[in-house]
C-alpha cells in the first residue's frame, strides 16, 4: 500500500506542477506565481503538446496505480484526477471549442492581467509580471487565432463585447502603473500601448474575417453532453433526464410562487418580480453592509463554521460583462499567502440595467450575500484551502459551488434572515431560475432549442425581461453544464443531508453535518459521499 501512495502522490504532484506550467492563467489564480509573467501557448502547436502529456500520464497513471489499495482519501484524490485527466483530453481532443470559441483567448488575456492587479503581494512585486503580460498579449492572440477555424455567430458577438472591454482594463492598469512608478513612464505606456494595439488588430480580425465567415453550431451534442456529466460531474443521470428533472421543479417553483401569491394579495409573483428588477440592483456598500450581518447571522445561528477568509466587494471590470453579466463570485487563490475572495459588481451604468432576481430592494442584497458570501460560495471555497492534497484544493466543482451556494440561500431565508417579507419570494424566483438554466442549458446542447426559443422560455417561465434572458442563454451557449449546477448541487447537497438524518438519527447534528461536508473541499458532490460518512462516524 505504501509503495502504490507514494507512486499515486508523484503522479498526483506532477499533473499540479505541469497543469499550472501549461496553464499560466490558472496558475496565478490559484496563487502559484512562478508563471505571471507568461500567458500559455495558445496555438496549435501547444495544445498538441498539452494533449500528448496528458495521454502520457493518464496511461502512467492506469498502468502503476492500482486504486483499490489507495486508502479512502487518496481513493478519491485518484477519481478527481482520473476525471480530470478524461475532461481536458476531451476538450483538447473532440470538443476542441478552442478552435471555434474567438472569446475565450481573449478572456484568457484579461484576466491574466486582471488577476495580477488584486492585492495578493505588493505592486512593486508584480510590476514587471504585469509589464510583461500586457506585453505579451499581441503574440498570444496572434498564436490563438492560428488555431481557430470557424466561429458560431453568437461566438463572435461575445468576443467582439469581450475586446471593446480589454482597452478599459489596459488604460487602469497602466495608469495605476504610472502613478506608482513614473520614472518607468516610456516603458509602461509602451507596454499599455502594445496590448491595446493587439487587442485592436483581434478585433479587426473579428470584424472583417472571423466574423464574415461565422457559422456552424455552438451545441455540444448529447454524446459530449452526457460525457461530461457523466465523467467531470460524476453524475448518473444522463441529460435526457436532466432535462426532465429541470421542468419538474419548474413547475414545483411555479406552484410555490403561486401559493406565496396568495399570501399576499392583490399583485402577482411576476408583478413583484418586474417591479423588484427594475430597480438598480444591490450597490458596492449595500452588499458589503448585506455581507458583514450574513456572516454575524451564520455565526449567530450555527449554521456553518465560520473561517478566518476575507471577502472584499469590488467593481466587476468591463470586459467581463461580456461573459458573466451578473454578480461573480472571484475565489481565494488557494495558494496565496493571504487568500482573499472577491465579489465583482457590474455597476448600474455598466450592465444597462439589474438582473437580480431577488424580491425587494432589502431582500435583493441580502440573498446575494447570503448565496455568494456567508454561507454560500465564500464560506465553502475559505474550507476548501485547507483541504488536504494540493490536487484536492484545486478542485472547485461548478455543481457543488452553485448548488452550495442555492442551498446556502434557502438555509438562510428558512432561518429568518434578512427578516425582509420579500425574502421568501426571492428565494422561489432564485430556485426557479434554477430549474428553468438546467432545462435551458440541456436543450440548448442537445439541439432541441435554439437561442430565440430558450430566451422566450426564460422569459415566459420565469418573468426575467428579455435583454437577462437573453444574456443567460447567450453565457449558456459557450458553457454547456453551468445552468445544471444550482439545481442539481442543490438537490444532491439536500440528499445527503436527509442521508445523514436517517443514519444518525437523534445524533444528527447540522452544523457537524455542514462540517463535515465543507471539509471534503470543492468535490463533486458524488465524490464527497466517502469521506462524509466517515467524518460523520457512520459506520
């Protein structure tokens, strides 16, 4: 057994190292900065090299680890890896959305210098990383472009959103630069003007080749589909059923929207829903007020231990409207000193209008706070440092933080927080957005809806006015199992939960419960059943 741990440790240890060396992007947001000064090699020839390494290690993987002598951990240290070695050839490999999707360059760009901007040393020390990132951005598109071929129309509207934002983040960075280092003035602006001038020439390649020769379909097909939901997500249920299971909660939240209605006469949920996303949405010091009575409430209530993990609230930089227009949640780096989590606001003049889905100028913050904060996202990500492997604290499931976070809102709401009537409501408007992105994102793949006719169906299901539907159907295009992750995290988290309940009967206690499953880290929630039990002393 010893000699099979320390085998499966080296191979867990080099696919880290080398997947972060490839991946120099990754790498600075999970706090290893012996990359900043690089972005990857985006061209055809780099992803021929990634995919060969990749192929080598899993066969050197199969081949000398047998796993069933692994103990429990490191049992699942070696699924994640497995399943992690199986998604990115798949992507490299078949899916291939390198070669159509001209955005995702272009955000690889941005946020390797945005991520260097955040405080996680001091400015005299990522400086030259910075200067060189900026420099380097004309040759890494260049080589990008070389590997794409044909682009889906919506494709290249994002991208083309995604560029006209790239200037504002270049014009910030160099004049923060200037400010702290005038006498290097000649070399900064050199370094701001080159990276603005290849984010220029993208754009003008997507405007008058990319664009002009746009065709083929975003939809990644049922047999993709069902792959990754099957190898990345770790889930038994194929997207068919997914898809089933979306428009039964739709129609349960419907129900319960309608019973709340009743409660309160005389305006309907959609009425209140259009009245409540009409207004400016929850601003920068709304939020952080919204934040610090979560954390105080979760404390209060012991619903969670509560980590030492800062969460500052900050503006959402413009390119990334383009991507994800509502709130996003930025993780601590997992590696950095002093980790710190972020949330980015786009500001009313930035996104045109809110696309909160909340019920109420008081409730709005507070279930964002609550979801994305304390107990949601922030709290499970500040667990997940401290998780074990280094292979383990990279995980962070897209299933378990969206359904974490959609459980960690309700959790809070049935507990009395904020104390706002609309609260109740704008928990069933989320949990019935939930539903209606998971029918959206499977049918939106598996073909059986286009872009017009998944925007009506969030506009009809769920009340949101046409330019949010809109957005959310164009993000689900470019990430085909994102919609699933709220409600299906959630309803996995809530099965282990009644598990639990059954199990230990009158020894069920829930803040141990929450314990135990914050500790597994950011596993797929299939993955974190093992360990769970035993945490729980569940024979």
């Amino acid at each position: 057994m010893l000699e099979t741990v320390k085998t499966f440790t080296a191979l867990s240890e080099e696919f880290v190292e080398e997947s972060l060396r490839l991946w120099p992007v990754r790498a600075t947001a999970a706090g290893i900065h012996d990359y900043d000064r690089r972005l990857p090699d985006d061209g055809p020839e780099g992803f021929r090299a990634r995919s060969a390494w990749l192929r080598d290690l899993e066969q050197r993987l199969v081949a000398s680890v047998p796993w069933e002598e692994l103990p429990t951990e490191q049992r699942v240290d070696y699924a994640l890896l497995r399943s992690r070695l199986a998604v990115l050839r798949a992507e490299l490999e078949e899916i291939r959305a390198h070669e159509r999707d001209p955005a995702r360059c272009l955000a690889t760009a941005l946020e390797g210098v945005f991520l260097l901007t955040q405080p996680f040393a001091p400015l005299d020390e990522r400086k030259e990383a910075l200067v060189e990132r900026l420099m380097a951005i004309p040759d890494y598109l260049a080589g990008a472009r070389a590997a794409l071929t044909q682009a889906p129309a919506a494709w290249v509207e994002i991208a083309l959103e995604v560029a006209d934002g790239g200037p504002v983040l270049v014009n910030e960075v160099v004049r923060a630069l200037l400010r702290a280092f005038p006498n290097e003035g000649e070399r900064i602006e050199h370094a701001g003007v080159r990276a603005s001038s290849g984010i220029a020439a993208y754009r003008e390649a997507l405007e008058r080749e990319i664009g002009p020769k746009a065709g083929g379909d975003f939809a990644l097909g049922s047999r993709w589909l069902d792959f990754l939901l099957e190898r990345e997500h770790l889930l038994p249920l194929a997207s068919e059923a997914l898809e089933g299971l979306g428009r039964e909660h739709v129609a349960l939240s419907r129900r319960l929207l309608e019973a709340e209605e009743r409660r309160e006469p005389g305006r309907s949920w959609r009425e209140r829903a259009a009245a409540a996303r009409s207004g400016a949405g929850a601003s920068l010091e709304s939020l952080e007020g919204a934040l610090a009575r979560a954390r105080g409430f979760v404390l209060e209530h012991r619903l969670a231990p509560v980590p030492e993990a800062r969460l500052v609230v900050a503006e959402a930089p413009t390119y990334r409207l383009a991507l994800r227009a509502r709130t996003v949640y930025l993780p601590p780096a997992p590696f950095d000193i002093e980790p710190q989590g972020s949330l980015l606001v786009a500001s009313a003049e930035a996104s045109g209008r809110a696309e909160a889905g909340a019920a109420g100028a008081e409730s709005e913050p507070a279930l964002l706070a609550a979801r994305e904060g304390w107990p949601g996202r922030h709290l499970q990500r500040a667990h997940a440092l401290h998780c074990g492997s280094r292979l383990r604290r990279l995980a962070d499931d897209p299933f378990l933080a969206a359904g974490w976070g959609l459980y960690a809102e309700e959790l809070m709401v049935e507990e009395g927080f904020p104390g706002d009537p609309g609260a109740r409501l704008g928990l069933l408007l989320d949990l019935l957005e939930s539903a209606a992105r998971a029918v959206v994102g499977v049918s939106l793949h598996c073909g059986r809806m286009g872009i017009e006719e998944a925007t009506d169906y969030l506009v009809e299901e769920t009340g949101l006015d046409r330019h949010a539907a809109a957005a959310e159907v164009r993000r689900q295009t470019r990430e085909p199992t994102r919609g699933l992750g709220g409600l299906v995290g959630r309803l996995q988290i809530l099965e282990l939960r009644d598990e639990a309940r059954r199990r230990l009967g009158q020894a069920f206690d829930r803040l141990d419960f929450h314990a135990a499953l914050l500790a597994g880290g950011g596993l797929p929630p299939t993955l974190l059943r093992e360990e769970l039990w035993e945490r729980l002393g569940v024979s």
